[in-house]
C-alpha cells in the first residue's frame, strides 16, 4: 500500500525486510518498487536475487529492464545461464534476443 500512496522509501524498507527473510513476495515488490523509484542498479540487483529465490517470471522481469537501459549482451547472458539450466522458453527467449543483435 506504500507504494501506492507514493511513499516508496517506506515501501522498500518494509519490502528489504520481508526479502530478507526470503519471502518471494516481498523479493518481487522490492524489485517493482525499486525500479517505479528509479533505482535501476537496485532493482537490477534486486531482480537477480528473485531469480535465485525462484521467483516466476523474474528473469523476464530482468530482461525488460536490462532491455531498457541498452544492456543487451547481457540479457544474452542471462538466458544462456537459464538455457544451461533448462528453464523453460529459454531458447525462444535467447532467439529473440540475438534477432535484436543482428537488428542492431
């Protein structure tokens, strides 16, 4: 709710505390809040450490960010490492991503 009466400060506090404690919830609202408060290196962070708690959807989450800030190769990356490891819809992500090499 924090968030959404603008008080983003208070939103990361409370959410940093419940990711601490490994709660995937809190992991996700951290690294949404940190990215509407334009944390982008924070919530670049933040999405990496939802991925390693196995939070859904975390790596797309990751990519549209990395995607924004004109990090490519390193979406690349990411999916390679998910590739490796069988996630699911890697390999159409990792097409997609080198498509946008090739476009570019």
């Amino acid at each position: 709710m924090l968030q959404f009466e603008g008080r983003l400060d208070e939103a990361i506090d409370v959410q940093r505390e419940g990711a601490s404690n490994k709660d995937r919830d809190a992991i996700r609202g951290l690294a949404e809040t940190l990215e509407r408060a334009s944390r982008t290196e924070d919530a670049i962070d933040a999405w990496r450490a939802a991925i390693a708690a196995g939070v859904p959807d975390a790596r797309a989450q990751l990519t549209n960010l990395l995607l924004g800030t004109g990090r490519l190769n390193e979406c690349i990356a990411l999916w390679q490492e998910a590739l490796a490891a069988n996630e699911p819809n890697a390999a159409k992500w990792l097409e997609t991503l080198s498509n946008n090499v090739e476009d570019q």
